[in-house]
C-alpha cells in the first residue's frame, strides 16, 4: 500500500465520522437545539475535513467543506436559526458527493459510503473493536477466577493443575491485550508530507524528526494520537517557523524543524512536538484573548481557548481560530491532556499524555467504611498516613493497581461520586470515585 493510498484511507475514515457528526448537528439545529458549542464543533469538523482534503487534491470537496464553514461563520456565538440546519444538510449531501461520487451505473460498493481501495489489499482479517473488548472483558474475567482457584479456599496454594490453569489464562490476557495494540509509527509518514505541503504553502522551509516509532497504544489511542499530533505539527509550521529570511536574520538555519519524538511512560504514551521557531508571542496571545473577553489567565491555558488566533490571514493553515482547542478536547476525551512550553524566539514545544490503553485504568485502591473504591493515579495528589480533614481516609494502607474498569450496571443507582468500576480478584466489586471538576485528593490510611 503507498503513501496515497494511506492517506485516502485515513481521510476516508476521518471524513465518514465527521460528516456523521455534520449530519447529526444540522438536525439539532433544524430543530432549534443546540447553540455555540455546538456550531463550533460542527464548524470543526468541517474544517477537519477541509484540511484532509486539500492535502489530497480533493479541491472540490475542500471546496464544499469550505462552504459548510462560511454558512456556519456567522453563527459562532449565537443561536442558530433552524433555517441553517436545512442548508447545512443541503451542503453537507453536496460534501459527500464531492469526496464519494456517486456511480451513474451499477451501484458499488462506494454508492453506499465504502470507499474503493487503489489497488488489491492484502488478505487481512477486521474485527469489530467492540468484540476485541468483549474478548478482553471474558479473558479478563477466566483471569480473576483461575488465579483465585489456584489460591484454593483458605488462600493456600492449591494443586500444580490450578496454578498452571491460572498461569496460561494470564498469558491469554496479555496475548488479547496486544490485539488492541498498534504501532504508532505508521501516523510518521503522513507527518512528513504534511509538514512538506503546510510548509511550501506558507513560503517556508521545514523538516520533520521524528523518534519512538515503535511504541505502541490502543488502537483508539493511536487514533486520538494521530490527530492531536497532526494538528500540533500543522501549527507548529503556521505558528512557530519563522520563513527563511527572518531565520536567517535572526542567525538560524533558513530550514525550520519539527520534532515528533513518542515515548511510554508507564500506562501512558508521551507525544511531544516541539519546533526551533519564534516562541509564542506572549503580549500577542493577550491582545486576542482580550478580544474574546479573556483579560486573565496565564497564556499558556489562553492558547487553548476556541477562536484564538493570532495568524492576521485566514487560509488553510490557520487564522480560522481552530486548531489547539481541538487538540486539547481530543486529548482529554481520550482520557489524556496536553501542556505547552515556549522559549521566546527559540521555540515551542507541546506535551500531550494519552493512556496506552482506553480499557485499563491505574488506580489508587484502598477501602473506605469497608467498601472497595479507588481514584485513577492521576487524581491523587499524595498519599500519606495519618488521618486529617478534608482528605479522603482509606481503612488501610492503599495500593496501586492496574484493572479493566466498565461503566456501572443499572442495579447501581445514579451517582455523581462514581460511573464505572471493576471486580477484585476475590469477586469483590469496587467503585471508581469521580473526581471531575475538582482538585486533586489527598489520600490518607
């Protein structure tokens, strides 16, 4: 498979969910539901698809992406009049023909949204990757009660047929873990000619370096990965590189540099992208949060407000006002977040976390008033011994653990405190409480 035929592919995929969600939106609209944030993230999604698009000639359905925005434009921060929500599924029909023609003979299979390949794939076997998580969920599951039959009833060792029942259930686990897994390399190709055409489009010079190929991630993680990464890179090459002349006065090198460099780090993929340009222009990032009614707050959480920009033309490198909000709300539905650093006039660099996995969780686990509750890692602040108030007091000294958590059953009640949880390996279940909107716990045994 080559370059082209990747890209397609990623585009085609990347273009049925978003016009999915154009779709969906238009139909709130004509509705009268929905308001800002939701034409901002139809407006999003278009101009995800625009950016795609343009990257591969696709100059009528950049085009057709392109209207989509315009008729959405002047409703970013109002109520949408139902009337929109007609014109947007006019245009959103017009999108889709323009990426997947329809046939004026026999019907293909591309007639029904499924794109035709460039050539004969290799034989591959695609699973549903809801299946893969009832796979893992059932393994999981022969896990926890090999490894408690091989303790026996009184917790002592029991025969050498149990524990090496439990011992090859284990391995099953890890060995339909990795199904889930993928190279996040494959996403460096598609980098470099990004940074290729974003670059000559803008009249500049710029190469990529990238380092962690090998690592490897959920197969949604790799996904939410690819796009962050894409987004960071395409406004590292609008935003961060200065063109030749200006390098050049400023005693650089005339060709810029963007640096992808992913690494593990425990249950959590780093993706860092970092280029040698101008910095960010602190006073600049003021003057248009102002703008939009932001008069404080440090810039490096102002960068991620929707509609900022500091870009004084609009094209399709930027000035659109979309671009790092997109990558923080990417980053954080994916259970990650991302944190940016500046060198004034020496360059930029973006740190996103995302979780290796979308199934298991790292927890902090421990018992409160005899109930088994745990906090993710990343939640706890400290955990020291010693009662105090206003902290969060465990029965006994806590672990951490590593477990397949799913969302709570309708035997439990609604709760604020908690939405998932997960079965100990004695068969005991426990709660994840929720610590959404506040800070950090402090936990203490």
């Amino acid at each position: 498979m080559d370059r082209t035929q990747r890209l397609r592919e990623l585009f085609d995929s990347e273009a049925r969910d978003s016009l999915a969600q154009l779709a969906a939106g238009a139909l709130r609209v004509e509705r009268g539901e929905g308001g800002p944030d939701l034409v901002a993230a139809l407006f999003r999604a278009a101009h995800t698809v625009k950016g795609g698009a343009r990257l591969l000639g696709l100059d009528g359905a950049a085009g057709a992406a392109e209207r989509i925005e315009q008729a959405l434009a002047p409703h970013r921060h109002g109520q949408p009049p139902p009337s929109l929500g007609v014109e947007l599924l006019r245009l959103v029909d017009e999108l889709r023909d323009a990426i997947w023609p329809p046939s004026p003979t026999t019907p293909t299979a591309s007639d029904f949204g499924v794109a035709q390949p460039f050539d004969r794939p290799r034989p591959t076997i695609r699973v549903q990757p809801d299946r893969i998580d009832a796979l893992v969920g059932l393994v999981a599951e022969a896990a926890r009660a090999a490894a408690h039959l091989a303790r026996g009833p009184s917790g002592a060792a029991t025969t050498a047929q149990a524990r090496e029942v439990a011992g090859l259930v284990a391995a099953a686990e890890a060995a339909v873990l990795r199904l889930r897994l993928l190279p996040m390399g494959a996403m460096f190709d598609d980098l470099r000619l990004a940074v290729r055409d974003a670059a000559a489009a803008d009249g500049k010079l710029a190469e990529l370096v990238t380092v962690g190929g090998d690592v490897e991630a959920d197969a949604g993680v790799v996904d939410a990965a690819a796009e962050i990464v894409l987004q960071l890179v395409r406004n590292a090459v609008a935003h961060g590189l200065e063109r030749p002349d200006e390098r050049a006065a400023a005693g650089k090198p005339t060709v810029g540099k963007v640096e992808v460099a992913l690494r593990q780090a425990g249950g959590w993929v780093e993706l860092r992208v970092a280029d040698d340009g101008r910095g960010v222009d602190e006073a600049a990032i003021r003057r248009r949060a102002a703008v939009l009614g932001h008069h404080a707050g440090a810039v490096g959480e102002l960068l991620f407000l929707p509609g900022l920009s500091t870009r004084e033309r609009a094209d399709d490198l930027g000035g659109q006002g979309i671009g790092l909000d997109i990558v923080r709300a990417r980053a954080r539905a994916a259970g990650g977040d991302v944190r940016v650093t500046w060198v004034r006039g020496a360059g930029t660099t973006f740190l996103a976390r995302l979780p290796v996995s979308a199934l298991y969780e790292r927890l902090i686990v421990g018992r409160v008033g005899g109930a088994l509750v745990g906090l993710t890692v990343d939640a706890v602040a400290e955990v020291v011994a010693g009662a105090r108030d206003g902290t969060l007091l465990f029965d006994s000294e806590p672990e951490e653990v590593s477990v397949l958590t799913v969302p709570l059953g309708p035997l439990f009640a609604p709760s604020r405190l908690a939405d998932r949880g997960w079965i100990a390996p004695d068969g005991r279940v426990g709660v994840v409480l929720s610590l959404r909107g506040r800070s950090a716990a402090e936990v203490r045994f």
